[in-house]
C-alpha cells in the first residue's frame, strides 16, 4: 500500500488523556498537587529560595533588546520599539513574571491587543496562573490548541488559545506544555531536609527540655483506645509538653513526671547531614557555588568554574526567553500588521560578571584580525558596564576623523609631489666631474681636429716638392 510521504502518521507519545498530562510518575507532582509542592519547596527552603533568587536576579541584569539581520535601518525595529515601550509594566516586568517557569517548569501568559494610529499592538501580556490550569486542549495530532482554566468566585471554564498567548518552558520534551520544573530534582533532597530539619529541632527541644516520662499508679486505666482514659491523658501530657514561659504540668493523686535526657545530636551529625542535601538542591540548579566557604572549604579555581557553568545555564534561560518572545509575540504582531517578520528577533546582553583581564588580552591578540565596528564598541561598552554611546551618533564621530586623516594624508602626498617637481631641474643639471668630463672630451677632440689638420698640410707641401722636381 502506497505512503503519502506529506502526512504525519506517528505520535510523540505525550501522556495525554482528555486535557490531563500524566508525564509525570510521582501522582504527589502532579497538576494542582504538584504546583502547591514546588510552591511550598519555593517558599519554605532557604536553599531553594536562594537559588532561585540568584537565577532570577542574574537573567534580569541582562539588557534585552531587539536586533534584525538587515541592520539598524530596519523601520520594523522602530515599530516593534514603540510596542516593547507601551507594553503595560514594561519587558522586564514580563520576563520577571515569566520567570515562574523555573519553579513550575512553564508560564502562560494571554495576549492582549490595542489599536492605535490604524495599527495593532500591544497592550499587555495577563499572565494565567498555573493553579488556574484545569486541562490543555490538542488537536487530534496532539498539537497544542489553548489552554483551559477556571477562577473563583464562579470557577467557570475559559479556553485561552494558543494563537494569541504566550507559552514560556523550561524544557520542551514531547511537545509537553507543562515542561519541567527546576525544583524537580529536588524533590527528594528537599523531602529529606524538611523531615531531618524538623527532628534535628525536636532532638534540640529534648536535649534543653529533657524527655518527658510519666508514672502511673497501681489500678490506672491503661486502655489507650479511650480517650478518657489514664494512657490517652499522660499520652497527650507529655506530647504537649513545651519548654517556655507558660510551662507547666498538673498531674493527678498518685502520678509522677520525670524529665530523661534525650540522644539528640549525640550519635549522628545532622547538621552535616542536612547541609549535604542543601548542597544536592543546589546542584540540581547550578548554584552549589552559594555553599563555598560556609565550611572553609573551597578554592578559587572551583569556585570560578562552578559559577562559570552557572552563567552558562542563566545565558541559556535568557535565551529560552529571547526566542519564545520573538516566535509568540513578535512574529505574529508583525504578520497583522502586514509586515515581513522574517529577520526581527529579541536578544540580549551576556549573563554574568566579564574578566576584564581575559577580555583584555582577547582585544590584543585579535586587534590585527578583527574590524571593529560601531556596534562592536557599543556591545563592548555594555559588557564592561561602560557609558553606554549611540550607534549612530558614534558612526558619525567615526567618519568624521576618518574624513580629516584623509585631508590631512592627502595635503602631505600634495606636498611630497611638489618638493619632488622642485628637486627635479637640479637633479638634471650635470656635477662637477659630468662638467670636467665633458670638457676633457671636448679638448681632445679639437686636439684630433688640428692633428688632422697639420698632417694634411705637410702631406701636400710634400706632393708639391715631388711634382716640382
């Protein structure tokens, strides 16, 4: 049976049922449930939140921009420049908003238009919370269509299509809207350090407070499964007991309260212990570089190598950035305003600090290879946190000083040309040993001449004295 080579015949294999993503195995991480564990991992862990804020605060330093392949001239940039302005909060308030993706694994923001001047452009970007999500829509090739959501106070469904939202991931795998989480590689780590976190402070209680230990009399009702009873209420008593400034224990006729000393840190180290799983949530997220020192521990050399892979991950993140903005927001605005929008993308700046001395030596061995240019000057001035300078104003500089190195190289040729003409006529005129040359020549040539002359006149006086005799 023939194949039809121009349709699509398998699937990608997403764990998709009616709306509801199921690639995820843990069932605990999964939709609403997942999102209120990262939240919690997010908000509650100092390590995570640290970690976050580092990749958060990296990716906002970079300067976002947008460029085209046709150059600065390109009346799109203009255009697209107007929107970015107007867009309500700005696009650092975006990206700082979109930035969620990190803890969730994916942001969805809906976009919403404005006419102006005969022209649409943007108003806003509404981001769409992930707890607002109930399933996606896809089409029967499992392409992604909207997604579907609902809000209190009335909780009615909303389909937001895909054709006017923005879909930020932080990993596409299968084609899943929901991507993946940063956080999801903590999830054990960070389940260990909450739960030794928490006995490592019973164990401190303890050791202060002492183990509390109740003795009942001969004839007590010891039924633990009634809550009247003797064992529930010594139970209770010594859960409840507290070391603080309303402590205090009534005890019935015949009971007596002991306090034991407790284990607590005696025969493991949680603190160690504790740190090593703050250490793998770290590295989870290439920040690990944020625990160097905190143990007197760590060199230079790794500490420069840890945050180098750090800033590789940020440049990475700002890039997943750039390329949704420009794919989701600019290329469509610009295909309903009847433009091109081949060639306009959003970009922006280097991540991380720059090493002066390594940038420093670059520059000096690439000076002779390399044509710098006004754009070259700018970026280089935005890398080293120099004044920033207008392109166009620095291109006019530029030709500028070339158009006087050029008069002045031009009055110099000028100059040399007319000293040369000057030097000629006395290169022409013969020296003194050409003169005395000359003259000696001339000499002997008259000397020739009279030579010719007196042998010619004996040699006739002679033929005459022959013919006479």
């Amino acid at each position: 049976m023939p194949v039809n080579k121009t349709n699509e015949i398998g699937y990608t294999g997403l764990a998709e049922w009616g709306g509801y993503i199921q690639e995820e195995f843990l069932t605990e991480l999964r939709g609403l449930k997942g999102y209120r564990r990262f939240n919690e991992m997010a908000r509650n862990c100092p390590a995570i939140f640290a970690g976050l804020s580092a990749i958060e605060t990296s990716i906002l330093k970079c300067s976002f921009y947008v460029e085209s392949e046709i150059g600065e001239d390109d009346p799109r940039l203009v255009f697209i420049n107007e929107c970015l302005e107007a867009i309500s909060g700005g696009i650092e308030e975006h990206f700082a908003e979109a930035l969620s993706m990190l803890t969730y694994g994916w942001c969805y923001f809906e976009t919403v238009y404005k006419r102006e001047a005969g022209r649409l452009t943007w108003d806003k970007f509404s981001v769409r919370g992930q707890d607002t999500l109930v399933k996606w829509q896809f089409d029967d090739k499992e392409k992604l269509q909207g997604m579907v959501q609902a809000v209190p106070p009335t909780y009615a469904q909303t389909v937001i299509p895909i054709d006017k939202s923005l879909l930020y991931r932080t990993r596409v795998e299968r084609n899943n809207p929901e991507g993946l989480s940063l956080l999801r590689g903590s999830w054990i780590p960070y389940y260990y350090w909450k739960n030794l976190c928490q006995i490592e402070g019973i164990g401190i209680e303890r050791d202060l407070a002492g183990l509390p230990v109740i003795t009942m009399p001969e004839g007590a009702n010891n039924d633990e499964n009634d809550a009247n009873s003797d064992a529930s209420k010594a139970a209770k008593i010594v859960r409840n007991i507290r070391n603080d400034e309303q402590a205090g224990v009534v005890l019935p006729a015949g009971w007596v309260l002991n306090l034991l000393g407790g284990g607590g840190s005696k025969q493991f180290d949680t603190d160690k212990t504790i740190t090593r799983y703050e250490s793998r949530i770290l590295m989870t997220m290439r920040a690990q570089f944020l625990l160097l020192g905190q143990n007197s521990v760590g060199t230079q050399a790794l500490s420069t190598d840890l945050t180098d892979f750090f800033t590789i991950g940020i440049n990475t993140y700002a890039d997943n950035l750039c390329n949704t903005f420009t794919e989701q927001a600019i290329k469509p605005l610009l295909k309903l305003n009847g433009m091109d929008s081949k060639g306009v993308y959003m970009t922006h700046s280097p991540a991380g600090d720059t090493n002066l001395e390594l940038l420093g030596a670059f520059i000096a061995n690439t000076k002779d290879l390399m044509t710098w240019r006004p754009e070259d000057e700018a970026w280089l001035r935005d890398l080293t946190g120099m004044p920033a300078v207008d392109i166009a104003q620095l291109t006019q500089e530029r030709d500028e000083a070339q158009a006087k190195k050029d008069e002045m190289r031009r009055l110099m040729e000028e100059r040399l040309s007319q000293a040369k003409e000057q030097a000629q006529p006395q290169e022409e005129q013969p020296n003194n040993e050409q003169k005395v040359q000359e003259k000696m020549t001339a000499l002997l040539e008259d000397a020739q001449v009279t030579r010719r002359e007196i042998l010619g006149a004996v040699a006739e006086k002679l033929i005459g004295e022959v013919d006479n005799a």
